[in-house]
C-alpha cells in the first residue's frame, strides 16, 4: 500500500464537489464532532467555514492544550550545502535560477563550528538542510553530519532529498531521529510544471519518501505543501490525508506538519496561488481539527507578528534566529547563497521571550540521551 492510492481516490475534481456543497450546517456538524472525516475536512476548508474562523480557533486551541499542553518546541535550521542539482522553478537554490551568489558544502570542522555557535544560544534540537545534490553531498557525508551534530544536540532531523530506504537506516544508525520532506504540491500537473530537472522531478519516488523514512525507523516525521504553487484547499486536504495515512503506515513515528508560504521567489517565477494570511490561519485551524495529534512546526518564513499571532492557534514547534545560508551562524556570514529571505529575523532568546508572554513555555529539550537508541554516549558540548 502507498499514500499514492489514497490520493488517487481523492482527485482534484472530488474534493472540489465536496467544499462546493459545504454550507453552513456542515461547518456546525464537523465542529461538533470529536472525530472527524474527509467530508468534514472539506467542510472546515470551504469558503463557508471562513465565517467560523473563532469557534474553530477555540476548539484547535482546546485540542493543543489537551495534547501538547502549553509548550512550544524550538529548532533551529543548519544548512550544510546550498549545491543543487534541481531545478525547481521557485527556489533559490535552483540550479538554473540564475543566483550568482557564491555555493558551497560546510566540511566537518565548519559544521562543528556552526553547531557550536546553535548549542551556545540553548538549542538542542536541529535540523540539518542540504540542496538536491546526491552526487555533491552523498548519504556517507550527510551521515558524517548527523554524527557531529549529534556531539551537541539529543535531537537531529534532516530535510535533505529523497532517500530509499537503506540510506534512511544508514542515518539513523548515525543518530537521526527526525525528517522534514515537503511534497511541494500533491498536484501532479503542478508538481510536473514546478520540477523541471533532477531526481526531485520523479513524483512517485519522492511521495513515498517519508513512509520509508518511517520504516527505517525514523521516529520524527514532517509533511507539507509549499502553499502558493496550487490551491491552498486542495493542498490542505491531501496534506491532512497524508498525515493520517502516516499515522497508521507508520505507527512508531510522530507525526507534524509544516506550512511554508511562498512569498519571496526567483525573478523568472511569479507565485500562481498567493495564500493571503486569513487563509494561512483557516487551513492551519482545519488541519488542527481533523489531526488534533500531529504537531504544528511555524518557520521563520512568516512575519514576527504573524507567528506571535499563531502561537495560540496549534503550533507546537517554532524556529528561531534562523539562516538559509551554509556557514551562516558564524563561518561566512552573508557570503553563501541562501535559499529564500527571512520574514522573522529575532533572536532566539527575543522569540522565546514572547513565547513565555504568551502563556507558553518555550521548549529547547523534550527528550534525553538516555531514551535514544541510536545514541551512543552523552552530548560532550552542553
């Protein structure tokens, strides 16, 4: 079985027909519920639950509370390479979009150092970013990283291209636990006009990536559209299937969603589904209802006041003090080409203070050494 098949019984036309028919009761009707279906879903997607937005930011509130309590994650961004092969039209990075800022992969003692830099300002909790560039950065060195950081921080995700299965166990042998892998869009059409170059142009093999990450026993996975290349109501719900299927495929593992918007781009790409804000929250308060398990992670993408905003509406994991660049905390600087601008340029001590303000506790730790598997020895910087 493969998440393929179940968003082949969901195709565009049939969750239109759904939100189009959507009125009011229906709204009323999936708020009600404890549990609730696709035909809810798309009710609470629908232009109709757009008048609904405060009674289903009391029950997503409710529903984080009861599972995640008052606590937000922090993380932080490590990019190791900015080399890719892709060519994805949006994306900086991009192999034919046109930056001429200068491309590079961090070697060992500059990931150290950049680690060093993170854990110094209370992180332990990172994920590790590379370009998609197999040949530039193979798993042996992705590997390597995971490794290092993992001398200075319990928690280490990745959000790097698709793997099979094997180099999945291969890293988590190395220490991951976590890993991001956005689809871009489930809209095969779109995700054909977006992909024009590299493995990333394979739709199939890369929708399947995050279950056999899952498999490989990676006990963190992390879903999302990039919300701006299709309708955000179509990308909403079959990324909300998603996280249920992945609920049941891969049991062992914790589930989250992202919600990365486009909002700065290369030049030659002009963003075709600009997702207003009102929108960001109405999808955000859907996918709460319908996955009150799955946690929210909120990147510095957004604006500072915007994330202030959302803390009380489903997040659960926020960065922080991030760069898009290799070598950006401390090694070059701004002399690397970085992937897209940052909306919230606070630090991460600014951003957990308004976290506090809030009600919350910002969270740098949920887990120790001692519960992980894969770790051999305690943390030697901390």
């Amino acid at each position: 079985m493969s998440f393929k098949h179940e968003i082949a019984e969901w195709p565009e036309e049939r969750i239109a027909a759904r939100i189009a028919e959507a009125d009011a009761a229906a709204v009323e009707r999936a708020l009600a519920r404890e549990e609730r279906t696709p035909a809810d879903l798309a009710a609470l997607l629908s232009p109709v639950a757009a008048d609904y937005l405060e009674p289903m930011a009391k029950e997503a509130q409710r529903l984080t509370r009861w599972h995640f309590g008052r606590t937000i994650g922090m993380y932080v961004p490590l990019y190791i390479s900015n080399i890719c092969g892709a060519d994805c039209v949006y994306c900086g990075y991009a192999v034919r979009s046109g930056n001429k800022e200068r491309r590079r992969t961090l070697g060992p003692d500059e990931i150290r150092r950049e680690c060093d830099i993170l854990a110094g300002h209370g992180y332990r909790s990172v994920l590790l970013l590379t370009g998609e560039a197999r040949r530039a950065v193979p798993v042996s060195e992705i590997a390597e990283a995971v490794a290092i950081s993992r001398e200075y921080f319990p928690s280490v995700a990745a959000e790097i291209y698709a793997l099979d299965e094997a180099d999945y166990a291969t890293l988590v042998k190395h220490g991951l636990e976590g890993v991001t892998l956005y689809m871009e869009t489930y809209h095969r059409p779109t995700y054909a006009q977006v992909h024009l170059k590299g493995e990333k142009a394979d739709y199939d093999y890369r929708i399947d990536a995050i279950e056999r990450a899952g498999h490989a026993g990676v006990r963190r996975l992390s879903i999302g559209a990039l919300l701006g290349l299709y309708d955000w109501r179509q990308e909403g719900f079959w990324t909300a299937l998603h996280g249920r299927y992945l609920q049941k495929a891969c049991w062992r593992s914790a589930i989250s969603v992202s919600f990365p918007r486009l909002l700065h781009v290369p030049e030659r790409f002009g963003i075709p589904h600009l997702v207003s804000d009102r929108e960001l929250v109405q999808l955000m308060l859907a996918m709460r209802l319908f996955l009150p398990e799955v946690g929210f992670n909120l990147s510095t993408r957004e604006r500072a006041d915007f994330r202030d905003g959302l803390i009380h509406l489903g997040v659960t994991m926020m960065s922080a003090g991030s760069s898009t660049r290799p070598g950006g905390y401390g090694t070059y600087g701004e002399e690397t080409l970085e992937q897209f601008e940052i909306e919230d340029t606070r630090s991460p001590e600014e951003v957990a203070a308004v976290i506090r303000a809030a009600g919350y506790d910002p969270v740098w730790k949920d887990f120790d050494y001692a519960f992980d598997d894969a770790a051999i020895g305690e943390p030697s910087h901390q």
